[in-house]
C-alpha cells in the first residue's frame, strides 16, 4: 500500500473492487431488511421497544430519508422523482405501509448502487459543501458513503433488536 496525497489515505490500487465488495455485501444487508419488513402489519410497524424510541416503521422511514437526502440532496444523484423521500423522517411525516417502506427501500437502494456502480476512486475524492445547523463543513463522498452505511448498520441494528423483543422474525444483519 502506498500514501496518498492526502496524510493517512492508503490506496491499493484497487479501490474499485473494493467498492464493489462492500456493495455487495450491503445489498444483501438490504435485501435481509426488505425481507423482514415486506410482512408486516401496521401494528407490527408501530412496535417500539421504549416509549420514546422510534419504532420500527419510523427506523426503516429514517434509513431511507438519510440515504435519499445524503445521496440525492447532497451529492445531486438521481432525479426529482426521488427527492420527496428526503421528508419521510420529518415530525409530521405520515406512516408508512410495508410495501412502501419496501418500495423506498428499493428505490435509495437503487440510488446509491447506481451512484457507487459509476464512480471512479478519484470520484471518490470529490468533496461537497455540507451546511448543518449554523456550520458549514467540506465533505468528501467517501465520507458521504461511510455515513450512510453505518447508520443503515446502526439503524438496522435497532430494527433487528425491536422486532426480537417482541418475538418476531428479524433479519440476518
């Protein structure tokens, strides 16, 4: 391995393939959490395991906005079409069915694995100006895709456990 430019990035020389390994593998990450949820009922989906935590529909509506808004909102991937899901995680933001839960799922899926299927090493590299609250920050996409994942990881996690507290079939993340 070799020193990039930047102090403390290695590179193989082969970043592409690995992409496409942790891609793979999160697609059937994804493909375990549409699993779990494609049956479930809006009881099921209101499970919380405390009263103050999201629920299960609200976990899978969170998963989905973040991948939407980082990728679409930030990054400038994909069309209008897919903007309105940015807002599924909003206060005041209706409950979803299985099926659209699923179906948004599918679509940030496709949004990203487009996104990670057409984007080079140098691509990579590419910084974004990213506005929070009274902050402004540089951030690179692959600061951008390490995010995303770990909170698919992190919200997932909590899914999982959720539907174990209350004996249901949860998946194998």
């Amino acid at each position: 391995m070799k020193m990039s430019k930047q102090e403390g990035v290695y590179s193989s020389g082969n970043e592409h393939t690995i992409l496409e390994l942790f891609s793979s593998q999160w697609k059937k990450y994804q493909d375990n959490l549409m699993a779990a949820l494609v049956t479930l009922t809006p009881e099921q989906l209101q499970l919380r395991p405390k009263a103050n935590l999201l629920s299960v529909g609200e976990l899978a509506q969170h998963i989905i906005a973040v991948r939407v808004y980082w990728f679409h909102g930030l990054l400038g991937e994909g069309g209008p079409e897919i903007a309105g899901f940015a807002l599924w995680d909003e206060p005041g933001a209706p409950e979803r069915t299985a099926a659209e839960l699923v179906e948004g799922l599918d679509l940030s899926w496709k949004l990203m694995a487009e996104a990670l299927a057409r984007w080079s090493a140098a691509d990579m590299q590419q910084t974004f100006l990213y506005h929070f609250e009274q902050r402004s920050s540089e951030v690179s996409r692959t600061w951008v895709v390490w995010h995303v994942l770990e909170q698919n990881l992190h919200h997932g996690g909590e899914l999982t456990v959720t539907l174990n507290l209350y004996g249901l079939e949860a998946p194998d993340l």
